[in-house]
C-alpha cells in the first residue's frame, strides 16, 4: 500500500532575485520542441465544451496532443510563434481565460471523488468556483506566485498530502480546517467562510514574504521568523469577520490518488482513465469528451494531479457506453494496468537540459514487463535531469535521474541492461522518501 508522508520539514529559507518563471497561457515558454502553454483548471474541472476547446487548440496551434500535469493542469506542446493572440482567444471563448491578470495563480488542486457516491464527506467542489472567483476579484492576489497551490480536500487527506501553500479541509458538522504550508496546527472556521478564508491565508502569506523581504515563492520559503502561525491567521480572519478557532494539533489525514476505473459506487460508478505518462492525442482527448458527454450530468471531466481524468457522470455498468472505445482508444481504464504510478518529465527533445528521452526510456521498461503494477509498486518517477520536474508528492517514489552515462536509480548507477529488473526490484522496496531528498 502507498505510505503516508511524514510531516515535511521547513526548508531552508530562500532568497528570490526573480519572480517565477512558470509558463501559462498567456506567457508561453520556448522549448526545445516549440512554445508550451501551460492551461489552469481549478480543481482540474472541464466541462465537455471546455474540453473540446483544449483538443481545437492542440490541433489548430500545437502538436496535436495534450498533457496532463501533476497539479491537474493542461500543457500544449509545439506550439508554433505568433500563435499567442489566436490562442489566447480561443480559450477565452471556452470560459479558459477568466481573467487574464490571474491566469497563473489559478493553482487549486481538489479532491477528484468529492461529492460522488457516498463517501459521507462534504461535497467540496463547490468550493472550487468560488475560490477562483474570489482570486480573481483580487488584485492582492496577482503577486502569488505560479507556484503557489491550494488544495481542497473533502477530509479523505488525498490533495492535501501534495505539500499545497493553503489547504482547505471538509470536516463534519458543516465546518472546515485551514492550513498554512506543512504546520501542524490550523484554523477551524465554518465551511461557508472556507474559500474566502484561504484567499485570506494567501494574502498572509504575502503579507509575511514581503515583511521577510526573501520574494519567497512558496509558504516553505520562509524564513522561520516569518512563519505563519494559527492565532495570527485567526486575528486576521477575525478582523475580516469569519469566527475562527485555533487548533493546535490536527491529526492530518491521509488517502492515496484514485486508481484507474474508481470504487464502485452503484450507478454513480465514475471511470477514472489514465493517459499513459499523461500524454494524450487529440484524438483520445475527444473520445474522452464523447464518453463524458454520454455519461449521466453534464459531461464534465475531472483531471486529477495524477494525471489521470475521472469521469462521474460515465459508468462501468454501462461498458458499451463506453468502456470498450476508452480501452479501443489505448487509454487505460483497469487497476493495476503496467502505466499505473509511472511518470516522466518531458526529456528529449521538448527539454533543452534532458540527458535522454526519459518517455521512450519509460516504455521500454515498461514493455520489459517487469516493474509490478498497481498496488504492489511504488510510484516511479523518470526524470531527464537532476532537476526532477513533475515528481510525485506525498508518498515514498523511485527515484530515476537519467545522467551522461545512463541512469541514476535512488542516487545509484545502474547498467542499462539491468534497469528494468531494478526498477522493478526498487518498486517492490521503495528506499528513497519525498522527505528525504528529490529537492
Ligand atoms: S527534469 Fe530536467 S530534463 Fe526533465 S523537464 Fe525538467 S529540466 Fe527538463
């Protein structure tokens, strides 16, 4: 089973000389395979117009394909120069764009399953549109980073494991916790004041990085004597008229990512479908959307910061409904499939740093057979560069580095015609935590 995190420990604090550099949508980044435009979708949310739009836009300006991210987002690739006036209109025409001056501080990862079955926690996706609205009606809010992330949790523990800047979670009784970065400690306030309550914790952190004068990014960039504390927060949201109750110790759940095709919950079973590497043509994108769009509800789809996407409204009771064209179309839609847990950053030839294609290094292990699959294998993460980019969060991950003389495996080199069996051997006994190193 997948091992909870420990409580991270502060980083060191950090001296910033630059603002991030965190392409978007509207500021493209130059690689090496052509401009990329990095999309936000708070809480991963689509609906299938939304989505049809994002497959247009691949075809019409990219390469043809899409790409999941680990914080639910959408990347184009390939994009070509002078696309950004045409592209930029087109998203804003799908409701993608709401607000130009924010577009890079929509980073709100949610709970995938909230709200579906009966999992007897709150349904927390409302939450998601209203957070975004707020953010967006926030002119403090457009010095936020492009790294800093909230996460909205129904109280499983799921997102709020990814080392989010704000975390909101569901509670019982119609009341929610806050949190700032890795504290141990949080605000409990009502669930109706969660959304404006973590606009008002982003704001505090701001607040705290401009005293500290570091440009910190994240809340783990501050320096200690700057560090938010709880009964600060609650004198803030106090001031701001939401009742806020200090506590300080809060047992931290825990739940891993959804796996491919989702717990049965009678006919209300979603599909959860995993790209391989997160990676998808316009063409599978666009029989997503048709399975979305034929399901029950409104054909929303939901990418998760596992890069994979849930379908609630589509049912496994219902495989010629379909079930059988996600599998035609080479998407995974079973547990344990051989994709499952396996990432990649992008490698050659998208990376100008890649040492090697980590993509097609990832398939030929995987094609090798060996690495266990599903519950049995840790998380591996193959990366072109110590950089590490998109690395998983949370729990224990093999560690692949690829270097000018092959791979690093959790710090070791290994031939490469052994990789496939260490991969393997390495996913059965994980040695290398998230706390531990991969910074
Ligand atoms: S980890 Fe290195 S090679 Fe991979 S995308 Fe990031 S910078 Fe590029």
């Amino acid at each position: 089973m997948p091992t909870p995190p420990s409580a991270t420990p502060r980083d060191e604090p950090v001296i910033r000389d630059r603002g991030d550099a965190c392409p978007g949508a509207l500021r493209l980044h130059a690689a090496d395979d052509g401009y990329l435009a990095r999309v936000r979708i708070p809480g991963g949310l689509l609906t299938s117009r939304q989505a049809s739009a994002l497959a247009l836009a691949a075809d019409r300006f990219g390469d043809g394909h899409l790409e999941l991210t680990s914080r639910g987002n959408v990347q184009l690739r390939g994009l070509a120069g002078g696309c950004g006036t045409g592209l930029a209109e087109l998203l804003d025409g799908a409701g993608l764009l709401p607000a130009p001056g924010h577009e890079r501080v929509r980073n709100i990862v949610a709970t995938p399953l909230s709200g579906i079955g009966s999992s007897g926690r709150p349904h927390v996706t409302p939450w998601v549109g209203e957070l975004d609205r707020l953010l967006c009606a926030s002119t403090r809010a457009t010095a936020l980073s492009g790294r800093f992330l909230f996460a909205i949790d129904d109280g499983r523990g799921d997102v709020a494991a990814l080392d989010p800047d704000v975390t909101l979670l569901g509670g019982p009784r119609g009341r929610a916790l806050v949190r700032l970065g890795a504290a141990r400690g949080a605000v409990e306030v009502d669930a109706a004041d969660a959304p404006r309550a973590a606009l008002l914790a982003a704001e505090y952190f701001l607040d705290s990085a401009d005293a500290a004068g570091t440009r910190a990014w994240q809340v783990s960039e501050l320096p200690a004597a700057h560090a938010p504390e709880e009964g600060e927060f609650a004198l803030r949201l106090g001031s701001a008229g939401i009742a806020a109750d200090v506590l300080p110790q809060v047992a931290w759940p825990y739940a891993p990512s959804p796996r491919p095709w989702g717990p049965g919950t009678g006919d209300r079973t979603p599909l959860c479908v995993l790209p391989p590497l997160g990676r998808l043509t316009a063409d599978q994108w666009r029989v997503l959307v048709g399975v979305a769009a034929g399901g029950e509800g409104d054909g929303e789809l939901r990418v998760t910061p596992w890069r994979s996407i849930v379908l609630p409204g589509a049912s496994t009771r219902r495989p010629l409904d379909g079930y059988a064209r996600l599998v035609a179309a080479g998407l995974s839609v079973a547990p344990d499939g051989p994709w499952e847990s396996v990432t990649a950053c992008t490698g050659r030839p998208g990376c100008a740093k890649a040492l090697s294609d980590v993509r097609a290094d990832a398939r030929a292990v995987v094609d090798a057979g060996e690495a266990p699959a599903g519950p049995a294998g840790a998380p591996v993460h193959w990366s072109g560069c110590e950089r590490r980019c998109g690395h998983p969060r949370g729990a224990a991950w093999v560690d692949l580095v690829a270097t000018p003389d092959g791979y690093l495996l959790d710090g070791r080199p290994v031939p490469s015609h052994e990789l496939a069996q260490a991969v393997a051997d390495a996913r059965r006994q994980p040695r290398v935590s998230e706390d531990a190193v991969k910074k």
